[in-house]
C-alpha cells in the first residue's frame, strides 16, 4: 500500500451500533470511496493520494467488511441490505461536515452507492461506478455465461450454514480464489494489500457478513429496486458507469443501456482492464475521475473548520 495512503488520517464512527471504519485526506470538495467484495478501503490506495490533491477523500469499510463493524443477521437481511450500508455512509460523511459530496465506487460499494444516491439525492452530486449493471437487471437477465463468472452471486445467498462454513474454514484461500480467478489473475493487487485483504476476511463473523451481504442483494434489495421502478423514480444525478472490457459485466449485459433505466443522464464506457479496476486500470480511472468530478467540485466547497489532513 503507498506510504502516501497510509498517511491519511483513520477514523471510527458509529451508527446504531455498527462501526464503521475509514480513512480521510486531502483538502477540497468532498469525494467518498466504496470498495467492493472481498476487499476494503484498500482497494483505493493507487488512485486516493492523486484524488486528495483536489478532493477531501473519505474511504470507509462497508459494514461486514475491512474493520468496520458485522451486526448480526435477522431473518430478513435488513442489517445487510444496501440501505442500511447507504445510511452508514451517509453517516460517515456528515460525521465530517459534508452533507453533499461526489461518490466514487466499484462492485458491492457501487450498489451501495445506487441506493444511497436514490434514497438521499439531495446528498449525491453526482457518482462513478465501476463495473456494474444494476442489481435487479442482473439478476433478471442472467445468462449461462454470466452465471458461470459470477457463480459466487449464487453460491453465497444459499441458506446457512454451508457457504459462512466454506469460506471460514479458509479465509485466505476464498480470497485468493475469488480475486485470483478473474481476468488478470493475482498478479494487479500490491502484496501488502492482498495481506490486508486477507487478514480482514479472516477477522471472525467476516464470512457470515459477506453472505449476508449477497443474501440481502437477492431478497430485500430488488424489492427496494422494484418499489422504486414502480414508481418511475430515477436517478437524478450525473451518472458515469466504467467497466472492464475484459471482465463479465460487459460482456453479459449492455451496461449503459441498463443504467439508462434507472438513471436520467448516464455516461460511460469499458477500460482495458478486467473487474478490479482501481488496481489493474489506475491511471485510465484517475484520469476519469478528475475530469468527471471536478468538472462539479466548485459546487461542493469544504466545509469551514472541518479541513481533510493533506497526506
């Protein structure tokens, strides 16, 4: 991990009793990172330092994973549903003043941000995700070839306690075969951070969590998805979508037109990478942030008193 991540400030807060744990630099508008499954805020440390040049960059741990908390699960996978991850990020960002900000997010965390973007638009100014169809259309349009690639979407929403006990048994070896058996093999992810990755899914209620996690995604998550559709609500922020042109999501589905469902002014295109973009494809993404998100950052000033730490 680069020293000048490591630099950034931690911090800790809690959201009816669910830590949630993050890192902060930088000075200027505000730009929160979501990481995706099985990884945590880490997945940010070659693109932050760069966007904390411009940007106050809040990177936090989704609940279940990196150290943020793992609330125990109920019947009806409320604790887990992207909902529930949405507030804990909101909560995150107003915990440092900032009660409108830009959102950059990939995998699990790009769900998150969806949802946060549809139930607070007031606090979304506008959002890239990284290689992801919406969840509902996903899994309605699931072909074999999908399937096959995302086999884990299916393995881990089954009942406990089979999928927590497989994963459990070896943290590291779901890890590493999860990331490991896509496009680019192990080789994209710094092997200090792959440590991380690994020590956090080692950390115990870490496989019930992930589980939770996708068991919430195919139940409580598309009802949210299909209330919303329903009522014809879209997206209203600025929405750029970036996925790997070697990854599944791509190839599966068409992914703007997909996001142009559910969103009113949708973006974007495939990068020379395959699903772990922020780690295989850092300069392509770094330059598309800058330019996406700063072409808005004079709207969202920081907040007097409350300045970021510059690493």
């Amino acid at each position: 991990m680069t020293a000048s991540f490591l630099a950034f400030p931690t911090f800790d807060i809690e959201r009816n009793g669910v830590r949630i744990h993050g890192r902060i630099g930088g000075r200027g508008a505000p730009l929160l990172l979501l990481h995706g499954h099985p990884q945590t805020h880490a997945i940010w440390h070659r693109v932050a330092p760069a966007l904390a040049e411009r940007f106050t960059v809040v990177a936090v741990d989704l609940r279940g994973y990196g150290d943020s908390g793992r609330p125990q699960a109920d019947a009806d996978h409320l604790a887990y549903s992207k909902r529930e991850m949405a507030r804990d990020a909101l909560a995150a960002m107003q915990h440092h003043g900032f009660e409108r900000f830009g959102v950059l997010a990939h995998d699990r965390g790009a769900r998150v941000a969806h949802r946060l973007a549809a139930d607070h638009p007031a606090a979304v100014e506008r959002m890239l995700l990284l290689d992801i169809a919406p969840t509902l259309a996903m899994y309605e349009n699931t072909s074999e070839a999908f399937a096959k690639a995302y086999w884990h979407w299916f393995f881990l929403i089954q009942p406990p306690p089979l999928p927590e006990a497989l994963i459990a048994s070896d943290p590291v070896r779901y890890v590493r075969s999860v990331m490991g058996g896509r496009h680019a093999g192990l080789a994209p992810f710094a092997p200090e951070v792959l440590a991380e990755y690994e020590r956090c899914a080692g950390i115990p209620g870490t496989a019930e969590s992930i589980c939770e996690d996708y068991r919430a995604s195919a139940t409580i998550d598309l009802a949210h998805d299909r209330v919303d559709i329903a009522a014809g609500r879209q997206l209203v922020q600025p929405l750029r979508v970036l996925w790997g042109e070697h990854g599944a999501v791509g190839k599966a589905f068409d992914v703007l037109a997909l996001w142009r469902e559910r969103a009113a002014d949708v973006s974007g295109h495939a990068l020379p990478c395959g699903h772990y973009v922020p780690e295989e494809a850092p300069v392509e993404l770094l330059a598309e942030a800058l330019a996406f998100f700063s072409s808005s950052s004079s709207s969202l000033p920081h907040p007097a008193g409350q300045p970021g730490a510059t690493p």
